[in-house]
C-alpha cells in the first residue's frame, strides 16, 4: 500500500465514522491497514438494516476508548511518579484502545443490542470478544506480508485478550501465557489495567442497549471504585476530565 493509498484509508475511517474528530496520533494510527481494516469491518457490520442507530456502536465506542487513552497518557501517565506507569508506551496504550473490541464482530447483533437480561449461553459468546479479538491481531502480525512490528502487536493482543482485566467470567492472569521477557510482561499487564479501567468507564458514561441513560458521575465513582481496587487516582482522573459534574 503506497503512501496516496495510506491516507485515503485514514480518510475513509474518519469519514464513515460519521466525523467523529480525532488527534493527528490517532488519525495515524487509522492509517495503519490493519487498523483500519479491522475497525471497517466492525463498522460495516453494525451499520445495517434494524440495527442502525440503535445502539452505542462498538465502532465508536472504540474510537473514544483510544481518545481517552490518548489524554490518559498524555496528561496523567507520562510525569505520574508510580513506577508500575514507566514501561507503558502511548502507541501500544492507544493502538490496543482503538482494537480492543474487534472480536465482537463475532457477537450476533441481536445480542448485542438486547435489552433485557443476557442468557448463560449468550454471555459467553459475549465474554469471547477478548480472546476472539486477540486471535485476530495475531494473526494479522503473523502474516507473511505484514510490515509493522511483530512484537508490538503481539504485545497489543495480550492486551486485548486481557481488557476486561477487572471484570468476572474473563481470563483471569493465571489462565493467561505469559512473556518470557519480565518487562514485557509487566508492560502488557500495567497497559491492561489501564485500559480495562478507561473500558469500563467510557461503557457507564455512554448510552448503552441496556442502559438508556449515560451514569451520572457519583454513579461512575461508585461503581468504578468498587470494581477497581487501588485505581482511585485514574478514577478520579477520568471522572474530572470526562464527565460534568452535576
């Protein structure tokens, strides 16, 4: 793919997702075929028929999943004194954000805009999101002809795997392969914490199926300090910069 046909692809992104604006980082990151690909499909399936407009889209849901992380890292990770925050670099932060939900093209949509009650078997087909989506990012990186790096996207889909990292019925860690290398390993388990936090919350300050109005911001600091032990400080982060409170 040549450089002309690179930045059409960006375009078309942006386009179809109804103009949604997004930083220069992002729109880079939109201009990666594989990212663009992944997120096209997931758009195209969703924007069809009964379904259309129904429903907060995993599309656009991802796309402000990646908006939050970008101003995570820009303006609480990068300078935060926490140790555990060093290793995590703002491509892999962002780049797994925008790809964090692509397995669910694998959800039927009746079930993704039910608003009742999900059944046993429809909430496991529900919870294979994260391990059918980090199928799907390795076997991009896989490819013979694929030009990015092989190890980030590896790294990227151990995330993805693990972006429901505080939510039950999950991979939990231990059921989970690990990276023989020790700061890989911390790096892939701090950037799934960090997004599993921004997931959740972008989740309970949107319009949902099953949730017709967005959580007020007492009702996000609630739940989120509940689910989430020793989060406190990006909780409250999130909360300041995201939601008006009333």
């Amino acid at each position: 793919m040549n450089n002309t046909e690179v930045e059409q692809v960006g375009r078309d992104v942006i386009d179809l997702s109804n103009n949604i604006e997004v930083s220069p980082f992002i729109a880079e990151l939109l201009n990666q075929p594989e990212v663009y690909q992944e997120l096209k499909e997931l758009l195209e399936l969703e924007d069809v028929g009964e379904f259309k407009g129904r429903f907060e889209s995993s599309y656009k849901h991802s796309l402000d999943t990646a908006k939050i992380a970008e101003v995570v890292y820009d303006n609480y990770l990068v300078g935060n004194s926490a140790e555990r925050f060093e290793k995590i670099d703002k491509e892999t932060l962002v780049k797994a954000a925008l790809l964090h939900d692509i397995g669910k093209d694998r959800i039927p949509l009746d079930i993704l805009v039910k608003e009742g009650k999900l059944t046993p078997s429809e909430i496991t087909k529900v919870r294979a999101h994260s391990v059918n989506g980090a199928k799907k990012i390795q076997a991009i990186a896989n490819q013979p002809d694929f030009e990015g790096d092989r190890e980030k996207m590896w790294i990227i889909s151990e995330v993805v795997k693990r972006h429901h990292f505080y939510s039950e019925g999950y991979p939990d860690m231990g059921e989970l392969w690990e990276h023989p290398d020790e700061e890989k390993r911390a790096l892939i388990e701090e950037v799934s914490k960090v997004l599993s936090v921004i997931d959740i919350f972008d989740a309970l300050r949107s319009q949902r199926s099953y949730s017709k109005e967005p959580a007020s911001a007492s009702v996000v600091r609630e739940i989120l300090l509940n689910k989430i032990p020793g989060e406190e400080e990006l909780v409250e982060f999130l909360i300041s910069n995201f939601i008006k409170e009333k």
